[in-house]
C-alpha cells in the first residue's frame, strides 16, 4: 500500500533498535505467565474449618457461599429431596465437568481440583453438605493472581445450572 506521495506505507514502523525490546517484553511476560502457571500446582489446605468452607480472601479471585461481602457472595444450592443424595448427585456433576479432578471425598465435603481450558491455571472447588439446613454450600477460589474475571462465579454458576436441570421434581 502506498500513501499520496507514492511511499509505501508499514502497518508496524518499528525502527530496528526497538525490536529486541519487543522481544525482551514478550519473553518477560511469557515468562510471568509460566511461573504463575506452575505456582498455582501448589494445593492450598483444603477441608472444613469448624465445620464450615473457609472464606474467601479479600482479592476478588473467589467465589462463596458462606461470605457474607457481595464481591464474593454465590447462593447456597437448596436441597428439596434426601440430602446424602443429592450431595451425591451433585459432586457427580462437579467430577464431569472438564479438566476437574477430584482430591478429596467424605460424607459431606468434596475437594476438587479444576484447571483452565488455555493456561492450566488451577482453582478449587469445595462443596459442603449442610443436611439439617437442606443445602449444599459452594465455594471456587482460584490459587494464584487477584482476579478470575468472574471465572470462579461462572464455574458455581454452571455447576447449579447443571444440578437443575438434572433435578428431581420438588415434593
């Protein structure tokens, strides 16, 4: 392509010095998404603290049914048929989901490890059994970084889509 004075035009004038610059800043930031990668491989504690789901922490990178501040704030799953069940039924669903792996089972608590579709960054993904209280309790909370960009709300989002559309009609 040509400008009015017949010169041809260059859609990225970089002059030559300025390319190993370039270069240099997209090493650093591949560099910074590898090692983040590889820091989130690293397993938080997980489990119930007096017999509840931790809260999140103050970066907007979790999401939770049990804290009470709006940024991380996801409603609890009702439970309208035996709850055991339906805990059941419900950590069925979070083990299919992709790239989900699950680490730790027990009557009323799963632990499950999910990983990103592109840079395998992982977050957890706890559910806990509240039976008397007849709900599920859920909380996803990436492991690495300040934000998800609404990645952990969007994961217990689909996951209550998923358990409704899959649910048994209520008494």
């Amino acid at each position: 392509m040509q400008d009015a004075n017949g010169e041809h035009l260059h859609f990225l004038p970089l002059p030559v010095r300025s390319k190993p610059l370039l270069l240099a800043v997209l090493a650093l930031i591949a560099t910074i998404v590898v090692v983040l990668s590889l820091t989130s491989r690293r397993r938080p504690a997980s489990g119930l603290v007096g017999g509840h789901l931790r809260s999140c922490p103050t970066s907007p990178n979790c999401a939770s049914s049990v804290c009470g501040d709006g940024t991380h704030l996801a409603d609890p799953i009702p439970v309208y048929g035996d709850p055991q069940s339906e805990f059941e039924r419900l950590v069925g669903l979070a083990q299919a989901l992709p790239r989900t792996e699950r680490l730790q089972l027990t009557e009323d608590y799963a632990h499950f490890e999910v990983s990103s579709r592109m840079l395998r960054f992982r977050s957890d993904l706890e559910l806990h059994l509240d039976g008397p209280g007849h709900l599920i309790h859920l909380r996803s909370a990436s492991r690495v970084g300040h934000s998800d960009f609404g990645t952990n709300h969007a994961t217990i989002e689909h996951l209550r889509a998923l358990f409704r559309s899959h649910e048994s009609p209520q008494p």
